[in-house]
C-alpha cells in the first residue's frame, strides 16, 4: 500500500537511530579517553574520535555532569570517578558470583531443590545467579536476571530488615505494598512483625507470596564490613516444603559470608562437612 502523500512519516525509526548514534559516539570518546592516561584537549579527543568538536563537546558536557568524564581546567577530559565506582560494583558482584557458585551446587545436590542468589536493586531483588536440574524446576520460576518486590520475597525481606523503621515506612508509602499474589503481605504493620521476626531468627521467608505454589527460605550473605550484599534462598513448589531447610540454608549463607572476609564474633565456626546436616 502506498502511503498518502500528506502522511507523516514515523519519527520512531529516525528516532531510534538518533540514540543509536548518539550511544555510539559516547563509547567511542570514552574509548579514546581510556586510550590516553593523561588529560586530552576536545579538539584532539574530537579529531580521534572522528566527531566534530561541537559534537564531541555536547556529548561530553552530559557525560561530565553524570559524573563518567571529568572536565579539568584548561579544557581538558579524563575518565571520571563514577566509571571507577561503576567498575568497583561490578567487580564486587562478579566476585560474589564466583565465591557462591560451589557453595550454591552443593546446597542444590545435597537438598534437590532450586537455589538462588538475589542482590538488592532498589525496591527490588534481582536474581543474579541460580542452580537448578532435575525436580527442583518444577514450578520454580526465579530466572537469572528476573527482579521481585522487596516485600514479597524471603532475600527482599532480610534487606528490609536491615533497614530502620522510618526507612521501612518510607518502602511502604512509596510502594504501597502491591501484592504478587492473595497470600503476600500487604498490611504494614504485619510487615513490621514479619521484619521483626526476620532480625530475631536471620532467616526469612516467602509462602507462597511472590507465586502462587512456592515456597522460600533465605539467608543473608556479608561481606568483609558486615554489610548484607546478597541473599541465598532455596524455592521448592509448597508440597515440598520443609521448614527444616532454613538450617542447611543459614550454614551455607554463613560460609559464603565467610568466604568473602566476613568474621561474626562470638560464632564457632560450622565444619565444612556438618553446612549441610539438618
């Protein structure tokens, strides 16, 4: 069909090839810029990156002010520090990625059933790694990089935890608590008894809340400072469920901590052969 002659044309295509290029073009100054490790004027940074200077600076100037280029005096650039913070947070996860892998099959082998890593993302969890086979993906639906409201879900809730109350209450006027399913908790001051009892036990969990017909148990993972980085959870469908789990959970959680520089005092040590007893 031939479009009338009056049609406006679909600024969607022109668009997205706009931000395209635009994408592009601030890879390759900061490209260019890691290239050099000392300062470069914009019309040598401009020249290298093949763009014409009034481009280089206008792509520059709002990567300056998002903290990734650095403007120096005399008109100069250089990386700036938020790569170096972006870049430390990456190497940070990646790290826990691979100290809690083994950790994370052997709690799959030795109970059958789905194990999670979930890290915090704002108000919600993203699940960063899982170790799944046989039974356990029956039903189990937490994909690596799926994300999950923090109030719904066992790992969501031990962050909360962690929180004071007055930022608890701010989680809830922001969210409104919006349900996943009939049996997530909705009503604040059962949330605040539920987080309660999440700081007395270290162990959270989630019947049934974020879907309908699985069950989680979690545990929190420290680093070297004591800071909650991550949680371990383990998801079986609800005829399975045993609460007696939360045991082999919390000891693999606790050796995971331990494995990244983490030290709780007064805390004998679980040998390695007793983390997954009952």
């Amino acid at each position: 069909m031939i479009p009338h002659p009056s049609a406006a044309p679909d600024p969607a295509p022109v668009e997205a090839k706009s931000s395209i290029q635009v994408i592009d073009r601030l890879v390759t100054l900061l490209d260019v810029l890691a290239r050099h490790p000392d300062p470069l004027p914009l019309k040598a940074l401009a020249g290298e990156a093949g763009l014409h200077p009034s481009t280089a600076h206008r792509i520059l100037a709002a990567m300056t002010a998002a903290g990734f280029v650095e403007r120096l005096e005399g008109g100069t650039y250089r990386l700036g520090i938020r790569l170096l913070e972006l870049g430390a947070l990456v190497k940070a996860r990646l790290s826990l990625r691979d100290v809690a892998h083994p950790w994370l099959q052997r709690l799959h082998r030795a109970t059958g059933e789905s194990v999670n890593l979930g890290i915090r993302d704002g108000d919600h969890i993203v699940y960063i790694e899982r170790t799944s086979g046989g039974r356990s993906a029956v039903r189990v639906v937490h994909i690596v990089g799926s994300r999950a409201p923090l109030h719904t879900t066992a790992t969501g809730k031990l962050f909360l935890a962690e929180e004071p109350q007055a930022e608890v209450e701010r989680y809830i006027a922001r969210t409104g608590l919006p349900p996943m399913t009939p049996r997530s908790i909705t009503d604040p001051a059962r949330l605040h008894e539920e987080l309660a009892r999440v700081r007395r036990e270290g162990i959270a969990y989630d019947l049934d809340e974020q879907e309908v017909g699985v069950r989680c148990i979690a545990a929190g993972i420290r680093d070297e400072d004591g800071a909650l980085v991550a949680g371990l959870s383990l998801s079986t469908p609800a005829e399975r469920y045993d609460p007696a789990l939360a045991g082999p959970v919390k000891r693999t959680a606790d050796a995971i901590s331990r494995a990244l520089g983490h030290a709780p005092t007064g805390r004998a040590e679980t040998p390695a052969h007793e983390v997954f007893a009952p």
